[in-house]
C-alpha cells in the first residue's frame, strides 16, 4: 500500500451565519480551536433549531478535527439532509469517510461535491489523493493537474503531483515539482524535510 505525507484539510465554509448566540460563539471556538467548546455552542444551537444545515457542518468539523470521525460522519450527513446541494459537507464528508479507510464511500461523496461545484479545488485535490492511494494513476494526474489550472498557487496539489510522478517513474517531472514546492512554500506546510528527503532519493535512484 502506498504512504506518504499528505495534508488534508476541512474548509471553514463561506456561511452567513444567523444572528445567534450560540452559533456565533461556535463558530469563534472552531476558529481557535477550541474544538470541544464548539461541539458545545452547536449543540445548543441545533437543540433550538434542528434544520440548520452550518450548524451540522459546523459541529462535524469539530468532530472531525478531534478525530471523532462516526460523529464527524453523522453531522455532515444530516447537514447534508438539510440542504441536499451543501458542496463543503460533502467534502467533508469525503474526507471522513477516507480516515474511515473507505475509499468508495469518500470518492462518491467528492464526486458529489465536484458535481455541484465543478471548480471546488479543495475537493478535487482531495479526489486526487485518494485515486493516488487507490493507484489509479491516470485519474489522479487529471485531478492534480486540474487543481493547479483552477488555482496556480495551490501548492499542496503540486506536492501531490510530485509524489506521484516519484510513484510513476517520472523522475525529472517529480524533482521538478518538488523543488518548484520548495521554492514556493518553504517549509510553511511543515513538509520541507520530507520534500528534500524525497528529492534525495529520487537522485540517488538514477
């Protein structure tokens, strides 16, 4: 099976939140990181009001964040069954139910978020990291290519892309994008050790 470092990563969703205290004092929490406190104010906010789809969403990144991921898969679903076009929850979903190590599952609801935002670049580079663990190669080169045509500057997809040309046998394409990685992130994503451990050992294969 194939492993390597990659970074997912839940998007706060664009929301304008009601004008609610408790919503309000959740959604600060989940900023900070204060991830059982907005477990909390979400809780309260959605025994008031039971169909408020950001509520759900908001306290299934909570959950997701402590990697409480069965609670994290609930909530996204039942934001989800408040508003059936919710393209964030379905990413989030997506991601849960990769850490649940079921990949079908992860890749339907992705697709589902593509499928609604057709230029939502978080998910399809999330698409393209689990068609890289699956090994379908070709798809993941499509998807990680994708990314970086709707956004240049996203790094995170150029690393992937890079590790999957390593995976491919691209040598030169993987240390090109590496080091473009390297040039342009630094090691602000926590990943330079890795990044030049890889380099390494892709010269010292040729």
């Amino acid at each position: 099976m194939r492993k390597i470092v990659f970074i997912f990563a839940l998007m706060s969703a664009s929301i304008v939140f009601a004008q609610q205290n408790d919503i309000q004092s959740a959604y600060n929490a989940l900023k900070n990181k204060s991830y059982d406190k907005a477990i909390e104010f979400y809780t309260n906010s959605i025994k008031n009001y039971d169909k408020y789809a950001p509520a759900f969403y908001g306290r299934a990144m909570a959950y997701y964040y402590i990697k409480n991921y069965e609670n994290a898969k609930s909530d996204f679903n039942k934001a989800i069954e408040s508003d059936n076009n919710y393209a964030d929850a379905y990413l989030g979903l997506g991601l849960t139910y990769y850490e649940l190590n079921n990949y079908n599952q992860a890749l339907a609801a992705l697709n589902k978020a593509i499928q609604l935002r057709p230029d939502y670049a978080e998910a399809i580079y999330a698409r393209a990291n689990i068609l890289y663990y699956s090994e379908k190669d070709k798809e993941a080169l499509a998807d990680y290519n994708k990314v970086l045509s709707i956004k240049p500057d996203y790094y995170l997809a150029l690393y992937g892309r890079a590790v999957l040309y390593k995976a491919m046998k691209s040598k030169d394409l993987a240390v090109q994008d590496f080091e473009a990685y390297l040039a342009a992130r630094a090691n602000q994503d926590n990943l330079e050790t890795e990044v030049i451990r890889l380099i390494k050992e892709i010269k010292n294969s040729k």
